[in-house]
C-alpha cells in the first residue's frame, strides 16, 4: 500500500548560513543537521533541506515560482502573531478566502515564499 511518510522541500539559497538563521529564527525550524552544504530542518513534519548553492539565481528573481511550499496547519492565527513579533516579512497577510480557508503568506531574505492555510471551520 502506498502512503507518504512526509514531503522535503529542497531550497536553493546563495546566502546559506544567514538562510538557516532566518528559517530557525525567524519562522521557528529546528536545525536537525548540516552537512556538506545541506542543512535538514523542520517544523512538525514540514521538512526543508537547504543547500549552499551561491552563484544561482535568486528566488525573488523567479517571481510567483519562487512560492514552494504550501502548508496546512492548525492554530494559523496564533502562528500569524508570533511570525508578527519575529519580524518575519508577509507577502499575505491573513484573512479568509472565499475557498474556505484562512491564509497568509511569508517571504525569505532571498524571495522563497511560503503560504499557510487552515480550514475555516463551517
């Protein structure tokens, strides 16, 4: 029977060691190992690998590719106030949409984007 254990979303990033700090500090990852230019982290079973690849094209540069991740989760308004006071940058900010969720929308130093959706309860 086929199931899916998690999902790793793979970054690029030109900046690697301010990158990991921004995904720790600022959007609360932990840092579960580095290793020959790859960081592996996580939040719950959201799982990133972020590799040191400098010289590459900037995601901000990819415009709307440069969203790679998006994540349904519970507690979004909590998660959308400490975002807030971490000064994490909003590309969305948090209302409900007409598709029955409730959404915002974060931006890397170097332009990854990430949405976060929880289901409006009816």
């Amino acid at each position: 029977m086929f199931r899916v254990a998690k999902t790793q979303h793979v970054l690029a990033v030109n900046h690697f060691d301010s990158a990991v700090k921004y995904f720790t500090e600022k959007l609360g990852f932990t840092l579960k190992s580095t290793i020959g230019g790859w960081a592996f982290l996580h939040i719950d079973n959201f799982h990133l690998m972020v590799g040191d690849c400098q010289g590459e094209v900037p995601a901000k540069e990819t415009n709307n590719h440069a969203l790679f991740a998006y994540v349904n989760c519970e507690g979004i308004d909590e998660l959308y106030e400490q975002y807030k006071e971490r000064g994490v940058k909003f590309n969305q900010t948090i209302s409900n949409k007409p598709w029955g969720l409730r959404e915002f929308g974060v931006e890397t130093p170097e332009g990854h984007r990430i949405m976060f959706g929880q289901e409006i309860n009816a």
